[in-house]
C-alpha cells in the first residue's frame, strides 16, 4: 500500500520526525577503506581523537546539515570527504583501526 502522506506526516498534521531518518546525506557510505593519510577528525572540526561519539555524530550531522543545499563549487567533494570521515570515526572498529595506523592513542 502506498503512503497516503508522503511528507511523513501523520493523519492528524502532525511531523512523526521520519523525514531526517530518511536523508541519505545524514547516512555514512558503505565500503570506505579508512586513508590513515588523512586526519578525519580534523575534517569533522574535532580537535582530539578521544572525542566522544556524541561528539562525532554531532560534527558531523552539523556539517552535513550545512553542505547537502550547498551548490557552490566544491561543496559535492567536501559533503563526501565529511561522510567518509564519519563513516570511518563512527564505526568503532574501523576508528581503532584507524587510529592504531596513525598512531593514535585516544
């Protein structure tokens, strides 16, 4: 059966707040291959490795949120390298990974 609202709101005008669940630009890509040539908490504006993973999340759902409606020259390869760097840092493993090869002690 289709979506009788396809805006995500319910019967009553209500928001049931699926719409932020749904933008693919708030979810990390799949398959990256962490670059330990690269300081991705640098490109998320997080100035130390430890950082919780609130923090992570929050830097990056900002970050994003700022990007996805940018037209301007750039912005499409900075959005990518921002989910890259989360899908990496948000993964606790492949972070550990990470940051065992640079050298990392969070």
């Amino acid at each position: 059966a289709a979506d009788p609202d396809p805006d995500g709101d319910s019967a009553d005008g209500s928001d049931d707040g699926s719409d932020e669940e749904e933008d693919p630009l708030l979810d990390p890509p799949e398959g990256v291959v962490a670059d330990p040539g690269v300081d991705y908490y640098a490109v998320l504006g997080i100035d130390d490795a430890s950082a919780p993973d609130d923090e992570i999340r929050e830097a990056y759902r900002r970050l994003a949120g700022e990007l996805r409606d940018d037209e301007s020259d750039g912005a499409e390869g900075r959005l990518e390298g921002i989910r890259v760097a989360y899908a990496v840092l948000a993964d606790g493993e492949r972070r550990r990974e990470y940051d065992e090869a640079r050298g990392v002690d969070p």
